[in-house]
C-alpha cells in the first residue's frame, strides 16, 4: 500500500540535544519483566550506571541516562503495555560524570556467552518499537536453527528518519554489530533489506561492506517502498516467501530480524562496554525546526518539542511513533524511553466515526489477511472470544485497515482494546 512518505526529516544530520536538568525513567521499557529499583530517593548516581533490573530472563535492565541525585519516584503509564509502570526521577548535576565503561581488550575474542551477557547488562531492547530483550531475541531454544538474519533498515512509516540517519552517520557500528549477531547465530545467510526510497543509504553500505571485509558475508536486498514493508512479517514473505505459522514468531521459520539501530547499540554494548542511555529520535510534523535528535533516554517530550522551535499550527496532537501505528501521548511531560523513534507532532481534526458500509478496503489492505470489520465489530460487541477465533493475535497493529476505512472506524483502538481485554483474561485463568 502506498502511504504519503513526508520524510521531512530525511536530510537532517542527528543533532544531540543539550543534557536535560531532570529525566524519568520507567523501571519497565521492555517487553517481558519489569526492573527493580536499585536505588533509593537521595541516592548519588553516574551516568551509565545500573538502576534497576530483574532476575527474570526476559527482561532488560535500565541505567541512569545523567549524573546526579535520585530525587523522586513517580508513575508514567508504560508504553509496551499502557499500564502504570513505576519510575525513577533523576536530577542532573550538569557534570555528566560517566561510571567507567568496561570495554574489552579482544573483543573478538568473547565468547558468545560474554556477548550476550554485555548485551543484557547493557539493557538493549528492539529499538524499532518492539522492545524485546535483544539477549533473549539472539538466545533461540536449544533445537531452533536459526538459518537467516535480516538487518532491517526498511522504516516504513511515514517521516520516521531516525533508522535512515543512522545508517547514513553510524554504518560502521551498524555493520559492526550485525557482525556480532553473525557470530552469536552462525547463520548461513545475512541480507539487510532497504526500501529503495533510501539510495544514499543502500549505496553507503555497499560502499562499507567492502571497505570492511563482509562481502561476501552481507547481502543488501533493495525493497519497493511500500507500507507495511518494514514490518516482520511482510519483510519475511517479501524477502524470503517464507510465513510465520499463527501465533509463531519468526524463528519458529529460522529467521531473526534485527533493526539497525539495535545492531548500533549492539557495537557500543560489546566493542565499548557503553550501556544504552541514549538514541537518536526523529522529531517532526507540526514544529517550527523538524530534526534527528540525538537524546537521553528519560527526557521529556516538552524538551525536544521546544528544542526544535515549538509547535507550529493550532490543535495539535503528540505521537510517540509514526501516524499508522503510533501512540498518541497527551502528557508531554512523558519522558523518551528505549522503543520512542519519533516525536509526531499533528494537527489534529476531530473525526467522527461513522457505521461499516461494508466496502471491503480494510481486507484489502490487511497484510496479515485478516478481516479487520469483523474484528471491530467483535470488540464493540464484547465479543473478546471470537476475535481470539477471528485471529486477531497475528495482527501487527499496522494501521492499514484504519488508513483505508472511508467510515473512520479506529479499528486499531478497537484491536488494541480487545488484545489487552484477552492478556487481562489470560492472566487470571
Ligand atoms: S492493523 Fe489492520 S491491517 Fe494491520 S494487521 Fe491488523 S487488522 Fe491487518
Ligand atoms: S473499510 Fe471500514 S467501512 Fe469498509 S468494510 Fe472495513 S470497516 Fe467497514
């Protein structure tokens, strides 16, 4: 499906943004486990240094993004889960005193289990927006041959860049750590797929796989620009016609996907022992200066909003993502967490949902084969059992349906709604 790209972004070199006085950090970023706290109110902290973790495996830890002082705990509303998730506030002392990195002298020469062990204790996640543990991601169970790896650099939705300047500013370490993941995985292929609206990137690379050694070890696939691309599954059948069973994954088909901003931090956790405390966010839409930004995880929306020039139109609204499978987020004192790769700022209409006129566009347009009226229709109803029948675990929460609807049903709220009323149910039985 096409969709109005508006990159606007697209040209903008990441630019970091001064260090913030204060930033909140949700002790749950992850899908899986949430952390405990480590410290307490008053405690001194460095920059880098572990603040909460867990003994549970699928989980990943979280690190103070400033120096400074613990001085309060609060609640955000978590956004893996949109459940209230417990977080630490730290003051900035504006010194940015790091902990000491512990980087390794050989690092090709750890051991897979020394490199998952960095990539855990430095609290990567999928930074795409998934936030799965990586260490777990790059663990498959005992029997799972895992024979491809995918580094996807696609980033589909419209204005996000975030993915595309990292590629074009920090290929190096991207290839880098796809190098790692290689090691970890032993796959017999490695392609990186690329939408073809990003010449300048897919050229790039070409370029470092041969100044770097990895011909013939990467194999860069151009993709059509199509929405949804960039998401696992239509990557998967695309690239490889290969399909994720129902309610699979896709290793249960050998295939794992990376982004490439998570092969980044991959680089940084293993080669320079440096803990995941920052990322790059495209910051767009309605605002005077749209920019990359390079950001502490922990800072707060307002900073990067006014950062580039402030909100420029009337009613506005504020998404963490892009505008098909975004979130909207009214509280701009909400901080950037480790899935947040855009800012949308929109202007926003108030729309008024009308009934089904049975036109058939959202089936058309569902990727996943679905029938997303019906899904809508089964929520509505309370109908939660035969959404479970209807499928509805295997949608991906694109937006495709939604995009297409000429009676603006939301039907991705209304998915979203009976997915949480099922976990709710689950978790009671
Ligand atoms: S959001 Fe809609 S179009 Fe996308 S997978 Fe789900 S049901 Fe299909
Ligand atoms: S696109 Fe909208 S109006 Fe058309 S069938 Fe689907 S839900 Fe109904």
């Amino acid at each position: 499906m096409k969709v109005p790209e508006n990159k606007l972004t697209a040209e903008s070199p990441i630019e970091p943004i001064p260090l913030p006085e204060k930033v909140i950090i949700p002790l749950h970023q992850n899908i899986g486990a949430p952390c405990e706290t480590m410290v307490k109110r008053g405690d001194k902290v460095l920059t880098g240094q572990k603040i909460g973790d867990s003994e549970r495996f699928v989980n990943a830890p979280v690190h103070a993004t400033v120096s400074g002082e613990i001085s309060a705990t609060t609640t955000v509303i978590n956004p893996p889960t949109g459940q209230p998730a417990a977080a630490l506030v730290i003051t900035s002392d504006g010194k940015d005193e790091w902990v000491e990195l512990e980087a390794p002298e050989e690092p090709e020469a750890l051991s897979v289990k020394e490199i998952l062990g960095k990539i855990r204790e430095a609290g990567l996640v999928g930074l795409g927006g998934a936030t799965f543990p990586t260490h777990v991601k790059l663990s498959p169970p005992e029997g799972k041959k895992i024979d491809t790896v995918i580094l996807n650099g696609c980033e589909c939705e419209p204005y996000i860049t975030s993915d595309h300047r990292v590629m074009l500013e920090y290929g190096e370490k991207v290839l880098s750590g796809l190098n790692i993941i290689r090691k970890v995985l032993s796959p017999d292929n490695v392609y990186i797929a690329i939408e073809d609206n990003k010449a300048d990137a897919i050229d790039h690379l070409e370029k470092l796989i041969v100044a770097m050694g990895f011909k013939e070890d990467f194999k860069i696939i151009p993709l059509k620009s199509k929405y949804p691309m960039g998401a696992e599954k239509t990557l998967l059948n695309t690239l490889l016609s290969r399909e994720v069973p129902i309610g699979g994954l896709p290793l249960d088909i050998g295939v794992i996907v990376h982004n490439v901003s998570t092969t980044k931090a991959i680089h940084d956790a293993v080669f320079e022992g440096r803990p995941f405390v920052e990322r790059v966010v495209t910051v767009t839409g309605v605002v005077k200066n749209p920019k990359n930004l390079l950001v502490r995880l922990g800072t707060p929306l307002r900073s990067l909003i006014d950062y580039c020039g402030g909100i420029d139109g009337k009613a506005s609204e504020v998404i963490l993502g892009g505008p098909m499978m975004g979130i909207s987020q009214p509280d701009l004192d909400f901080p950037v967490t480790k899935g947040t790769s855009c800012v949308l700022v929109k202007e926003s209409r108030p729309i008024r949902e009308q009934d089904c006129i049975s036109c058939g566009r959202c089936l058309e347009a569902c990727p996943m084969y679905l029938i997303p009226t019906m899904l809508a229709k089964y929520t509505k109803a309370g109908r939660y059992d035969e959404c479970q029948k209807a499928y509805i675990a295997d949608c991906f929460e694109c937006g495709a349906c939604a995009y297409v609807c000429p009676a603006n049903i939301p039907i991705v709220q209304y998915i979203k709604v009976a997915k949480s009323e099922l976990i709710k149910r689950a978790a009671t039985k």
